[in-house]
C-alpha cells in the first residue's frame, strides 16, 4: 500500500473546520451533551457506525469501530470530549495557523484528528489486518469530572465487549508519551483534644502549630531523600510538595488542630498503599511524640504508568513519524497523569500519548496549531497500518 495515497486524504483545511466548529460547541465537564453528540455526528459523516454509552444522563462516552478486528492486533483511539469550564478564555477563531478557542489543544483538536485519520484509511481502501477503535470519553477533568467515561470505557475493556492491544492517546506534544509519575491529593489533619482555650494558658512547645512545622521539616526530608535517588530516565524523580495549610481561628486561642494538603508523585515500581504507609508512619512519630491525633486520607490515586520503548505501539508512532516527518519522534515521560494511568494499571492495555501540543492547554489563550494538527492525523493514520498490519 503507498502510504501517499493514504496521506493525500488528509485535508488540513477540513481538519480547521472541524476544530473550530467543535470548539464552538460548549462541553464543559458535566454538561458535555452537546459535545459528545457532534463528535458522534462528526464520525457518522465521515461514514463510521457510532454508539453512543450512557454513562450518566444526557453524558455518553462514544465509540466507533473504525475497522473490526480480522484476528490482528487492535488499536484504539482515544480522547476526552469534556473541557474545563470556558472562563475567560479567548472566543472561538481561525487565525492564520492557528484555531484558538476553549478545547482547542485540549483536546478537540486531537478528536478530530483521530476521525480524520481513521477516514483517510477508509477513504484510501486500506484494510487493517486488526480492529481500529475511535473513542471519546466524558468526565476527564477534574475536580468536576471523575474519571467516569474512562472507567466505563475500562468495563468495556476488561469484559472484552472493546478489544485493543494497546491505546494511543491524542494529547501532549508531538512525541511518543510514554511513562508518568503516579500521583495522589494527601491530606494529613491532625486534632488536639483541649479544644480551644486561651494561649497564655497553653505552652508553644504543645501547641498543634508547632507540630505542623514538625511535619514541614519531615516532608523536607523525604523531599531531600527523593532528590538523592536517580530519576526516572523519562519521568523524572519523585517529589512532594504542599499546597494547603490551615490552622485556627483567633490570634490568641490555641488551634483545635490543623490541616495539610498537598500532592505526592511518584515513579514507576512504587504504588499508593507504598505512599500511603510513608505518611502514616510519620504521623505516628508526631501523634507519640505530640499527643495529637493525626490522620492521612488520599484522594485521586493514580498509579503511575511506563510503556517500554520497543513496545509495538511506541515502534508503529516512530516508523509513522518517520515517514511523516523524516525522523523518528522522540519517546518521553512527564510528571503529569491523565488517562493512560487508569488504562494501563486498571485495563491492562499499554497506552501513550502523542498529540498536537501541550503549551496551552487551560489557559485563557488555549489554541493549536493546524500544521501539527494534519501531522497528528498522519501519524495517527501511518502508525494504526504499522500496528495492526494491512490486508493487501
């Protein structure tokens, strides 16, 4: 198959007016009904069978077999629908290179990307030897999403009523994301049982502010320990930092206690519970040597995720990028998590990122370039051959 005619069918032209009229459709995290119907509506035009899962009321995740599976290894991919609420953000425009508009790099443009990929196959008569998958989940961002269009799509996965050997993601950079650093939300709180009484009668040193700043020298520590340890050659190393502190009510009565928020990421071979037990046993040295009581919750657990370099997924994008591109792209990790952590820890199947850009994703000027856009949608389309084999 000439990889030319393949490509010739991918229209950078069409490929703007596609984000710039989904940007205009408002699909806020949570209200996403309106989004998720025209990307429905975008793959039916383009000739694919969609359906539509109800994930909650008027929120569905969408699914369209691009091609089904002859027996080969399946692709899918796969995006997010929602958006972070509009705010102030630039209103939806062309301008020269660039589509500007909430959801622009992140990450209708990746959406459209995928759809326009999987119809220049059609369009070109490529017949993949294995299945090809183009989804779009609800409930991506937080704190308003859940995450409950990616665990539905992962109840799909694990009963095999989708199949996909491995998932390819469209956001980040133009490179082959390829691992994250797990991350989580602690919060420690910790309760002092004299209630709030005047601090003329309360000595500094058993004050529950004194013990917070304890607690600050500890994460200094560990902080300290995770600088000493190698990084990750792709994700980088393990790190703590806090976000939130909250103590008392009135400059002179003592503080009931206080409370800690903050995120801790970590790399590949350590998990939460690991996290977990690191907290806990610090709060048990403080409550023995305090007398508070000191409690740990997490929130928003991920796992972090590595996808080996020769995996086949990683080689298809760099033999895609190649031909697209002339060089191979570059295989990366970043600190940020995001749904190839749940599809990898929670599915099972080997997932990377690889999309137009992330310079301006939630910002009040989010845009995307039109260029990388159509060499998305190339590589997309090049890498889904390379993967699942074409029936010649």
């Amino acid at each position: 198959m000439d990889t030319r005619l393949v490509l010739d069918y991918i229209n950078p032209d069409a490929i703007a007016r596609d984000t710039l009229d989904f940007i205009r459709v408002k699909s806020e995290t949570g209200q996403e009904r309106a989004g998720c119907l025209f990307f429905a509506d975008l793959l039916r035009r383009e000739g694919f069978e969609v359906s539509l899962d109800e994930v909650e009321h008027d929120r569905w995740n969408v699914y369209a077999p691009a091609q089904r599976s002859a027996g080969q290894p399946s692709l899918m991919f796969n995006g997010h629908i929602d958006t972070i609420p509009i705010g102030h953000c630039a209103q939806p425009a062309a301008e020269g290179d660039w589509v500007i508009g909430r959801g622009a790099e992140d990450m209708k443009g990746g959406l459209v990307c995928m759809t326009h990929a999987a119809s220049a196959l059609r369009k070109a008569g490529v017949r993949l030897a294995g299945g090809l998958w183009v989804t779009g989940v609800i409930g991506h961002e937080s704190p308003a999403g859940k995450k409950e269009g990616p665990k539905r799509l992962i109840q799909r996965l694990r009963s095999e009523e989708m199949r996909a050997d491995a998932i390819i993601i469209a956001e980040g950079p133009c490179a082959i994301w390829a691992a994250s650093l797990g991350s989580t939300i602690f919060t420690v709180t910790a309760t002092d049982e004299r209630g709030p009484i005047h601090t003329i009668k309360v000595p500094y040193g058993t004050n529950a502010v004194r013990w917070l700043g304890e607690l600050l020298v500890e994460f200094e520590r560990l902080e300290q320990q995770f600088s000493e340890v190698p990084p990750h050659p792709l994700c980088g190393r393990e790190r703590l930092n806090v976000g939130i502190v909250s103590a008392g009510d009135y400059y002179n009565r003592l503080p009931t206690g206080f409370t800690l928020a903050g995120t801790w990421r970590w790399q590949p071979g350590k998990t939460h519970q690991d996290v977990r037990a690191e907290l806990e046993s610090i709060c048990e040295r403080l409550a023995s040597r305090s007398g508070l009581k000191l409690e740990v919750t997490l929130e928003a657990a991920r796992e972090p995720f590595e996808t080996p370099g020769d995996h086949a997924v990683v080689r298809a994008l760099q033999t895609a990028g190649s031909i697209v591109a002339g060089t191979p792209p570059e295989v990366i990790g970043m600190g940020l998590v995001g749904d190839a952590n749940f599809y990898v820890n929670d599915a099972g199947v080997p997932a990377v990122y690889y999309g137009p850009a992330h310079e301006t994703a939630h910002s009040d000027d989010e845009r995307v370039s039109v260029a990388r856009l159509t060499h998305c949608a190339k590589v997309y389309a090049l890498a889904a051959m390379e993967f699942c084999g074409v029936v010649e």
